[in-house]
C-alpha cells in the first residue's frame, strides 16, 4: 500500500464531495457548487471528475477510465494509473467488469446496470455560459426555469446552418426542470443518458457538481419542425462491423483513404474477439491469409 | 375607464440625495406620457423604479393584469414581474447595446421574447421576426446579420422590434432617439408615433429632447430635483409653461 490516504483525498474533502454527490442526486440536473480541490493534474484533464470518483470508491471497487471511448489515451491511462496508485483498487477495460467508470466525452455503447456509476467529467458545466456571462444571472435564469434563451442558441444553429449544428454538449431538460449541459459528449450519445446506472459529474475548475440518478427523464432540446437527432457517421465500423455504434473516423494517408472505427475501444475489441469483423479488416485478414500460403 | 398603471408616492432615495420623490400619476390605456428634466433631475430613476429595475423605497405601482385586476408590481414576485417584463411590457433602453444581444442575430433578437414565452416552432418564429423586421424598415435580406453589423439607428429599429414582439402594453422607453443624428431621430419617431397608434400602445417617454414629446405624449410630466414640477397636457405645457423650471426649459430650446 502506498503512503496516500485510500484514493488520494482526505475523509473531510471526501465526505464534502460526497455531501455535494447526494445534493445533486435529490435535484437532478442542478449544479451543487463544491469547494474542488487542487489535484495533481492540469484543470482540464479531469479534476472534476477525479475528485468525484475519489469520492465514490471504495476498496472493492472495480474502475474503468476512458476518454472519447478509448481505454489506452493519456488521459485515460494516467487516471487508471492514479487511482491504482493512490486506492490500489481493482482497474479494467471491460465495461461489463467496472463498478465505476469514469469517463470524457463519451458513453459506453454497452448498456450499463444499476449497480455501476458513470462518471463525467465537465469542462464548462453550465449551459447557458456562451449566451448569458454572468454567473448571478444564469443561476437567476435556473432558479425561475427561464430557458428561452437556449433555444435562441438552437435557432441560431437552424439560422446559420439549416439545422441544429451542435453535435456536442447538446443541451438537454432534466425531468422537466433543470436544464443541463451533458459535459461535451455527442448528441449520439444523449438519449442513453435515460440509463439504469448513477450518473456523476465534476467540474473542477468550475466547482460544480451535479448528478442524475438511474432512469431520469432527459429531454433534449429542440424546435417541433426541427426535431432533435441523434447523429453518427453513416458507415459501418471498418474493424468489427458494428452498424449501431459511434465512429471516429481515421484519415490513412495523403490519398484520401480513411477508415471509421468504433471509438469505444473496448465495444470494437469484444465484438472483434466475438468473430464480427468489418470491412477493413477482413480484407486485411484475407491478405495476411494470402502471404501466408 | 380605468387606468393601466396608477403609481401612487414612489419616492427612491441614494443614501440622502434624493433620486426622485413622491411621484403620483395615472397613465390610461392608449395614452404616451412623456417626461421630461434636465439631466439628474430624476427621470431615469422614476422609469427604473417603475419597470422593476429598481427598488423604491416607498410607493406602489399598480399594473392592471390582464384579468383586469390592479397588482402591485413593487411587492409581487420577482419571477411574476420577470414574466411581465418579457409580456406585457416592453423597455427601450437608450444605447440599442444594452437592449439587444450583439452577438445573435437579428432574427434571434426578435425572437428570443417568443421563445422565452414558449414559442418552439422555427418556422413561425422566422416568420414573425421577418415581419416584425419589416415593420421597423429593415430588410428581410438582414434578419441573419447581427446587430454589430448595424448602423445605430437600425440597431434602435431592432432594438424596438424585439421589444414589441410579444405585443406589450405598456413600453417604457429611455432617451429612445439619443445618440441618433437629427434626420435619423425623424424616421425613427414617425416610425414610433405609427406603431403607438396602430398597437393602442401605452407608453411611458423620457426624454431631455422636447421636441420628441411634443410628437409623441398626449400628457407631459416636468421634473426638477427629483420632484414633479408641472404636469399637463403636452400642447398646453410646451405653449404655456406654468412653472419656471418649465418656462426655461421651454425657452433654451433653440428657434431654427
């Protein structure tokens, strides 16, 4: 065991933290400001969403960090580190196996279950930031449900584009209360949000914590004759062959080849190991097959 | 006939200067009120404190609701009074800036009232602002333009539009040509007078610029110090001022 306290923070920050979690859970969708500690990471790297998950472990727990659905980038990687460090807890890559996920800019794609928590991490947790600069008047704005001013963000979208160009971060009405910015994950993603698991999130540099407990009602926003979308590429992806995942697509080369692959790493892998394969990679199969003989 | 504000006693202090002080008026439905002073003499004061802006210390501003019914909007709630602020009234604020958001568009502005009332169809809401624009002169080519893109006076036309939208009753308007050059200031009056009488608008004028009241009030207020000094029908205050305050006021006006 190292010589950090169980996940890095002190009892009292956790059990504040913690205080703030259960706050947020009781009025879901409202931002519970929280006194964020300095963590041994950059704001923007996570240290909402760390505190949160430092809040939430225990020593039985089994955690799984990904970021845009990747289990092997920076930032997914040095988190699992640090808490295997500082918590010495059980880590894993299957999203079946976790108890607590943390995660940046995505959703799994498997569905999650009631015993497992979702953690966000937030850049910029209030949504009407971009339209109103003044905190005293957003907060005014959320207390008398004076939402208007989202859908002129959205008609903008419609003005400016012929559509509801926001892909990420798409507002979205909580339980006909609050409404809430998602922490930037694609619209994709929004309408698994109504999900069996707890959903956490933190905002470190901003201080704010908010939280949605399991099957709340999420609505995002959107005009009756331009009804909300939930968007993706139009492709299979090229290694596993999935149709009903979300894709990042991969330039390849200078010719203009590009393939589109799962961003959830660990979604592509099982299903891969499953025997599904995609288009690109069974012909890179075929040839390896090809040498081979 | 009832009337549509009845404001009994406001008075606003700043420490112990006096902002403006037991003010009494009744203003009737489809009636402009002009008021007029020099600078300091209480003018803006009195309008905040009558839209809500401001808190007076003493006094009642009864506001007919539409179910006919006198409230007092000095001690009714503030998510009521934020409701009636983007419905029944509608506030022209000096400097277009202030008034609209420079960074949507013009067609946003417009509908952002509509919006803030539940309007959630893109298409109708287009609509209205494109013809709310026309109203105010300004093309339909510029309802995606923003208001930055603007010269003062069309911002004051938006700024104006976007007010009206939701169909008020009563607007509050503060120094609403100030800033405009002279033959800008005409368009955008005659344009005012047009629309005061076409929507049965009443409305509540300051103004140092007489000649703004003598077009638009049908009843004008002069205010001195923070007290009301002279009130009266406009024509009957401009052509035969009472008080001295008035006669000079009158008087400095420059004869072209």
């Amino acid at each position: 065991m190292s010589d950090y306290n169980f996940a890095y923070l002190d009892e009292q920050t956790k059990r504040m933290i913690r205080r703030a979690i259960l706050k947020g859970l009781a009025i879901p969708g409202y931002q519970v400001p929280f006194a964020s500690r300095e963590m041994p990471m950059p704001y923007g790297w996570g240290t909402g969403g760390v505190q949160v998950s430092a809040a939430t472990l225990t020593p039985e727990d089994t955690l799984k960090v990904i970021d845009q659905g990747a289990d092997d980038t920076t930032n997914a990687v040095s988190i699992r580190k640090f808490f295997e460090k500082t918590a010495g807890v059980a880590t894993t890559e299957e999203t079946a196996q976790a108890s607590v996920i943390q995660t940046r800019h995505r959703i799994p794609e498997e569905d999650l279950r009631e015993d497992q928590i979702l953690v966000y991490q937030v850049p910029i947790p209030e949504p009407l930031r971009f339209l109103e600069p003044s905190e005293i008047e957003t907060r005014k704005m959320h207390s008398l449900e004076e939402y208007g001013l989202m859908h002129v963000k959205l008609y903008e979208d419609i003005a400016k584009h012929g559509a509801i160009a926001t892909s990420y971060a798409y507002p979205v009405k909580i339980e006909g209360r609050y409404v809430m910015d998602p922490s930037p994950i694609p619209k994709f993603d929004n309408p698994k949000m109504e999900m069996a698991a707890i959903q956490l999130f933190g905002a470190g540099r901003e201080q704010r914590i908010y939280a949605l407990p399991p099957y709340c009602q999420v609505v995002s926003l959107d005009f009756e004759d331009y009804p909300f979308e939930a968007s993706k590429a139009d492709h299979a992806c090229d290694m596993c062959g999935a149709t009903n995942s979300y894709l990042d697509e991969v330039i390849m080369d200078d010719a203009g080849n590009r393939m589109f692959v799962c961003s959830d790493t660990d979604y592509c892998a099982s299903r891969r190991k499953a025997g599904h394969l995609g288009a690109q990679a069974a012909a890179a199969s075929a040839a390896l097959k090809e040498t081979a003989a | 006939m009832t009337p549509l504000l009845k404001v009994e006693n406001i008075s606003k202090f700043y420490g112990r200067r006096i902002g403006c002080k037991d003010v009494n008026f009744d203003l009737y439905p489809g009636e402009v009120m002009g008021i007029v002073g020099e600078s300091g003499s209480g003018k803006s004061t009195l309008l905040n404190c009558l839209a809500g802006h401001l808190d007076p210390d003493t006094g009642e501003v009864l506001f007919e609701m539409r179910d006919g019914a006198l409230r007092d909007t000095v001690t009714m709630s503030e998510p009521e009074r934020r409701m009636l602020s983007r419905t029944d009234w509608a506030f022209v604020h000096q400097h277009a800036r202030d008034g609209l958001r420079m960074n949507v568009s013009a067609g946003g502005n417009v509908g952002e009232r509509l919006m803030a009332v539940g309007a959630r169809h893109y298409g109708n809401i287009r609509e209205e602002a494109v013809d709310w624009l026309g109203r105010v002169e300004i093309s339909e080519t510029r309802v995606d333009d923003r208001p930055t893109q603007f010269s003062g006076g069309m911002q004051q036309r938006l700024q104006i539009a976007r007010n009206l939208v939701t169909g008020p009753r009563l607007v509050f308007m503060d120094e609403p040509t100030g800033g405009l050059d002279v033959s800008v200031q005409a368009r955008l009056l005659d344009l005012l007078r047009g629309l005061v009488r076409e929507m049965g608008l009443s409305a509540i004028i300051v103004t140092h610029d007489l000649a703004v009241v003598r077009l638009l009030a049908d009843r004008l207020m002069v205010m001195k110090d923070g007290y009301v000094v002279e009130t009266g029908l406009t024509d009957q205050v401009l052509d035969d001022p009472q008080h001295a305050y008035t006669q000079l006021l009158v008087s400095s006006v420059l004869q072209v």
